[in-house]
C-alpha cells in the first residue's frame, strides 16, 4: 500500500514538471544573454512598483538617489540592478502568446525597470509567479514572453533604505596621497609615496612622511590606521528631518576635519563632526519561550562629507580616534637597516673603549683602539647590531635647544654602521643619561629623542664582550665538570650509616 502512495505522488510530480517545462516555460530554453550593455556606461536607473517610483542617477563617482528621498546610494547595489537589465539572461521564453493576458500579470507589472546607457535606455518589466517559482517577464518592444528568476526580481526590488550608502566615504587606502586631521588648534598632515605593487589588485606598501607640525618619518602601520579611521567611518544613523536653529549640527565649528587627496583627479574627500550628543539604544534579545528588551547609552556625533548633502550619525570614537598628536604617528624606529647588510661598524666611546669591527665571509674581525684585531664571536657581535636595530623612541623633544644641553655635542657614544651595496651609512649618537632613558640623535636628523637604557647599556664595553665564553675545563682530581654543578656523592645503604663502598674500604697497598 505505502509502495503504491509513492508512485501514485511520483506520477503527480513528474506531471507537474511537465506542465510547467510545456506551458509555463516553453520547450526551448534561451540560451545566453538577451541584453548586453556596458554597466560602467549607466547613467540613471528607474524602478516602478506600483505607486512607488525610486529614480537612482550617477552624479560624478556617486550614485544618488533623487526619488523618493535624496541620498547617496550604494554603489554595489546600484550596480547589481543595473546587471539585471544590462546583462539581462532570462531562464526561459515562450513565443506567440498574448502579454496583455492578465494570467501573466504584465499589464500592470508588479516591478517596471528602466536603465539608461548614454542615450540608450532599455526596459524590463516583472508579471505574476509562475507555477516553477519563477516570474514572467517581458522586453517593451519585444513580443516573447520571458521567463526570470526570483533573484532577478529581488534585485530590482530594493527599497530606498536598502540602497542607501552606509559607508561615509569611500576611497582607497592605497590611493591616498595627503592625509590631514584638524582639532583644537592642531592642523595634523602627511603625504604618502607608496611602493610601486606587483599587480593593480596587489599595491605596494605606503611610506608615510609628517608634513605638520614637523617634517619627519611617520610609522606605516599609525599612518595606515589613522587614515582607515575615515576609510571604514561607517553611518548609524540618517538624519532626513531638518533641525532647526543656526547651527543645530555643529557643523559652522568641527570639533575634527578630516581631508583626504587622492592620486586620481587630485580629488579631496572631506568630513567633518559636529556635537556629540546621547542616544538610547534598543537591545531587543529572543528565546524561544520570551523576548527580552534593554536600552543602553550610546554616543554618537553629527557627521557631514562635503559634497553629500545628508547628515549622519556616526559613533563617537571616531572622534578620539582621530585626535592623533605628531608623536603618535611618528615613526619611532631609530634606524631602518638590514642586520645582512651591515659589512663594518665604528663603536666609540666618550670615556672607555672603542671597537672597530669588520665582517669576513661571515666571521667578524674586532680590534680595540689600535690593538690587533680578534675573531669575534658572530652571535655576540650580531647582538650589538639588534639592539641597534631595535632602538625606539620613547619620548621626542619639542623644539629641542642646543645639542650641549643633551650631551649630543660630544657623544658618549657614537656607533656607525657601514653597509654593503653602496647604502647609506647608519649613524647613531647616544648623550648623556637621565633616569632611564638617554637622549640620541639618528644622523643627520635634526630630531632628539629619548631612548630607554636597556639596549644602549647592553652595548660591549670591552673586548672581551665580542668573545666567546671559553668552555669550563673538568676538575682534574674529581673529574667532574664544575660548571654543571656539584658531583653527586653515593650515599651509604638505607639503615648502615658505617657502610662503606667496596671501592672506600680498599685500603692502600
């Protein structure tokens, strides 16, 4: 009997299958693309869905809705309904029939899409669902009746608060080429020279230079972070009802001015945050048996990029996040070298040793003052090199005076790196002493800073610094290795304490 109910439903659905394959869809399925324009060359894009009209037009890079509500739009949703037109790929078709049959639902189509390309547009309009859970379609001027998707439809049916760009601005990190935060009197720039990238989809990696308040090397990765602050600035909340009073957004004075200029067209991306003000925050949270509801505090402040007539609310830690002082993005490495390319160093003291040193296949050479030159130690010689490399700013002077001030007129130490490949040599000098840090200077720089003690007093202070620990020779009475502790001693059997070893109670011949 169930063997019975099982091909009965076999049958119902095979027949189903048939119907809709014959009648719904026609035999013939379309093969390819019906439409083919180039989505790049929209212009304006049109959605009718009964009394609603949303009307969506490029103005210069920007999609901009202008119907029902006007607002910046989602480039990536924009251009996926634009796909649905231009590349138009139906699922079926059928020829001969009447589309004004109300069966189809075309007549007064629940969705009628318009794109325009140039002087081009073309037009695609959505009926009644199929038995298939497809829809019939139709071309104005095209006498098929097509079959389409349900993705097909649910991209062209976006509502207007679907469609809205979220995303505050939206640029590259990469094609930025001057970065600038103003605040509290502070005005904040640097520029960037990026490496050339292997591929367009894979670009070099920034170089970052302080313009403002001061000319220095800025730290790629504070650099980076500080202009994705604005990159990734994402939209809380859409403000679409006017305030009133003469500056209700506090827009006539940013608390933060952000600027972007980008390599292309020299263009400038510029936002700007207003008042900070306090909004509660529903947290609505299901089980399957309760809902539950809780409001939290939440700070958010009045947001504008110029040229994009909305405001928005965006999160306040924005704000923190952009007050960065000169000292936070400077780069705080003293000397950027590779430890492979060091070929010699010059380690002078003001008052001590100094070393020359010099590499030799991949042994090292280091004499002091004039005194003939040993085979160092390469890992010991290698760890004057890192602790180099590894020197930091912790603190950098403002408006430094006179280098006698900081024991720069003549160093305590002064350590020169010369390097392979014809690269400039690294020269780094260390003053005088104060707490735990020493003040120093990089070459050239006119820069001081204040770096902590740990590595600088880890620099060799006498020759035997650059010399391997010779190995502890074993006791030649005991035999044993001092140097690994004290021998263990047998001790007698458990319960005898006049026991002796057969070889204690030997005596003497």
């Amino acid at each position: 009997m169930k063997t019975k109910h099982t091909v009965v439903a076999l049958v119902i659905l095979l027949g189903l299958g048939a119907y809709v394959a014959v009648f719904e869809r026609g035999e013939k399925p379309v093969e390819g693309q019906i439409l083919n324009f180039d989505v790049k060359s929209a212009t304006k894009l049109e959605v009718v869905r009964g009394s609603d009209t949303l009307v969506i037009e490029k103005q210069g890079d920007d999609w901009v809705m202008t119907q029902p509500v006007k607002g910046v739009a989602n480039p990536d949703t924009v251009e996926n309904m634009i796909k649905a037109l231009a590349r138009f790929k139906p699922t079926g078709s059928r020829e001969g029939e009447d589309l004004n049959d109300a069966h189809y639902g075309l007549t007064n189509a629940a969705i009628k899409a318009t794109a325009w390309f140039g002087s081009r547009k073309v037009s695609l309009h959505i009926g009644a669902e199929t038995a298939g859970s497809e829809f019939y379609a139709s071309i104005p001027g095209d006498p098929k009746l097509y079959f389409v998707s349900s993705m097909t439809k649910t991209d062209l049916e976006k509502k207007p608060e679907d469609l809205r760009d979220k995303n505050v601005a939206r640029f590259k990190l990469e094609e930025v080429r001057r970065f600038q935060v103003q605040f509290d009197g502070n005005d904040i720039a640097m520029e960037n020279d990026p490496e050339p990238g292997e591929t367009k989809q894979i670009p070099g990696p920034n170089h970052w230079t302080l313009t403002q308040p001061v000319k220095a090397k800025a730290s790629t990765t504070a650099a980076d972070d500080l202009v994705r602050k604005v990159q990734n600035l994402m939209v809380e909340e859409f403000v679409d009802s006017p305030a009133s009073g003469d500056d209700p957004y506090g827009f006539a004075k940013p608390s933060v001015k952000a600027i972007a200029r980008l390599e292309k067209g020299n263009k400038e991306i510029t936002v700007i945050f207003g008042k900070e003000i306090e909004k509660k925050k529903d947290n609505t949270s299901s089980t399957t048996s309760t809902t539950s509801s809780t409001t939290t505090p939440q700070k958010l402040v009045y947001c504008q990029r110029m040229g994009r007539d909305e405001v928005f609310l965006v999160k306040a830690d924005v704000l923190k996040d952009l007050r960065k002082t000169a000292n936070d993005l400077r780069d705080k490495k003293l000397a950027e070298f590779e430890i492979k390319d060091v070929e010699g160093f010059s380690l002078k003291r003001r008052d001590g040793a100094s070393f020359t040193g010099k590499k030799a296949g991949e042994d090292w050479q280091v004499s002091a003052g004039s005194a003939k030159a040993i085979k160092a130690d390469k890992f010991k010689t290698e760890d004057l090199l890192y602790d180099t490399k590894n020197l930091e700013a912790a603190e950098f002077i403002e408006k430094p005076g006179a280098l006698s001030q900081y024991g720069l007129d003549k160093p305590a130490i002064t350590l020169e790196l010369s390097m392979a490949r014809g690269k400039k040599p690294v020269l780094v000098k260390i003053g005088n002493k104060e707490g735990d840090k020493y003040y120093a200077q990089v070459g050239d720089d006119a820069s001081i800073v204040r770096v902590l003690s740990t590595s600088v007093d880890r620099f060799p202070k006498a020759i035997s610094d650059f010399q391997a620990e010779a190995p502890k020779k074993p006791d030649s009475e005991t035999g044993v290795d001092s140097s690994k502790g004290p021998a263990s001693v047998p001790m007698p059997p458990k319960g005898d304490s006049k026991a002796t070893t057969k070889s204690q109670s030997k005596k003497p011949k």
